[in-house]
C-alpha cells in the first residue's frame, strides 16, 4: 500500500501532536513508523502549498486554506485551537491599535492573515494597509505601524518593548467563540490509496493524547526550553492552558463563523461544507 506522505508544522505548537510518530506509539511502534508515513516539517503555508500540490497526502492546514484546496477530507477531533489568549498570534506596535494604519503580515501565515481582516474589518475599524513580511519584528515596524506575528516568533516576542494584541483574545471578545488555527487534512485521492486497515483517525488522535500527558509535556519543554530561549515552565502552560488541541462542537461552530466572516470581507471564497474522515465502524462479532 502506498505511504501516505505527513506536512507537518514546524512550531512548538504542533509537538504533542506528533508524539506518536516521534516516538515509541501505541498503533505504531518507531521503528514502523517509516512502513506508513513519510513525514516533512515545514511552515503552515507550506503545509497548505504540498497539498494543493499534491506533494503531501496529510497536512496540519490552517483552517483558511481549507476554502481554497478541493479534494480535502478533514481528520476529526484534532486540532490547534484557542478558548483563550493563545500567546502565539500577535499583533505587535509601538502605537495603540487605533492608530495602526498599515500592518506588516507574515508571510508564512494564512488564517492568522484573514484573522487579522476580520478584527479590523468588524470591530477595530477598517481602512488599513496590509504588506507581506518576514516575521523580523524590528523591520516591520520601520515600514509598518503594526505587524502581525505567528507561531514561534511570536513567543519569543518581548512585550516589555512593545504593545501587543492577541488575535485569540480578540476573537473571543468579539465573538465568545474559540478559534480554530489548524487542523489535519487528508487528500481524498490519497485517501483512497492508502491501507484500508489503518484508523487514520485513531492514529491522529491518539497521538495527540500520548504527547498531552504529563511526562511528554515534560519532555517536550525539556527538549524546546533551550531553542526558543523560553523557560520550561513557560513551554508547559503555552501547551496546557493556551492551545486547545481538540476539535469539538464549540469549536467547530467558531470554525464556521470564521469562515462565514471572511467570506463576508472578501478575504476568503465561501467555504466548502466541512467533510470529515469517516471513523470506522465497530461490527460485533
């Protein structure tokens, strides 16, 4: 059967949920691992760029490029969301937010650029510029008012020498919905190719569980404490308290508004209806 080929995320955000193909895994043990994936790390508009593309059969998309790929079979239940202040997607200034008036955007960014549309455009006031940038905050700033920055850098951002809006935080005022950053996504073609007896579902999601428990969030602060110059215990609450990793009913309804909003402002085509990955059913025998 054919390997189905992984896009994953490249930011800390993403390691509990590939704990299982890093490590020793209930459904797959390491070193099977390569029997069934190929797997590449990459930024989130990578990850949406190789499946348009067809060089990935799974990625972690951001949720706007959902609107844009056919052919896509969600993987329920897993995904990266907030229910509160996610600390990874900022807008930095050295003005208040009602002075902004041009904003540098990340270019490795996709629903977090749409995101920032949507604030502007419904509640913060609209009538902004909006430029693609590298994610270097300084430099945005000597061309911009404000600019948005995610994942990663975002956290390493010091907030003592600037002032910053969290985009989660926002969209929850506004809204009382959580927002739903990314999640995986399946070509149907590979999908059809790939083992019929493999549980992709399963597989995902008890990835997913394996990498939230205690000692795995241990271990990943231990191993991402010393690349992003951030201290463990600030690795750990990221994880626990400002990502939510699970694509449930509220979820998936801030999911919809999202896309129902930015097809509204023009920053999105009108979404497709949500298709998921069909989970197995258990026959008794």
């Amino acid at each position: 059967m054919k390997k189905l080929r992984i896009s994953a995320i490249s930011y800390l955000n993403t390691a509990p949920l590939m704990w299982d193909f890093e490590h020793e895994g209930r459904h797959f043990p390491k070193k099977e691992v390569d029997s069934h994936f190929e797997i590449s790390y990459t930024l989130p508009s990578g990850c949406a760029r190789a499946l348009a593309e067809g060089k990935a059969d799974i990625g972690i998309i951001p949720a706007a490029a959902y609107t844009g790929i056919p052919g896509l079979r969600i993987l329920p239940e897993v995904a990266i969301a907030s229910r509160r202040p996610v600390r990874s997607i900022l807008l930095v200034s050295r003005v208040p937010v009602e002075q902004v008036r041009s904003v540098a955007l990340d270019t490795s960014s996709l629903t977090s650029v749409a995101l920032i549309k949507i604030l502007f455009e419904k509640w913060l006031g609209g009538g902004r510029e909006y430029r693609a940038m590298d994610p270097n905050v300084e430099k945005m700033l000597e061309e911009c008012d404000a600019g948005l920055v995610i994942g990663d850098p975002a956290l390493q951002v010091d907030r003592s020498r600037y002032r910053t809006l969290d985009l989660a935080e926002e969209w929850i005022r506004y809204t009382g919905k959580p927002f739903v950053f990314a999640f995986w996504a399946v070509r149907l073609d590979a999908l059809r190719e790939a083992d019929p007896a493999l549980d992709l579902t399963a597989v995902f999601r008890d990835s997913r569980d394996h990498g939230l428990r205690a000692a795995s969030l241990e271990q990943i602060a231990r191993e991402w404490a010393p690349r992003l110059g951030l201290s463990e215990d600030a690795i750990r609450v990221y994880l626990i308290d400002n990502i939510h990793y699970r694509l449930d009913a509220e979820c998936l309804e801030g999911l919809l508004l999202f896309y129902r909003y930015a097809a509204e402002i023009g920053v999105l085509r009108e979404a497709p209806q949500l298709q998921f990955v069909e989970i197995p059913k258990i026959v008794a025998t």
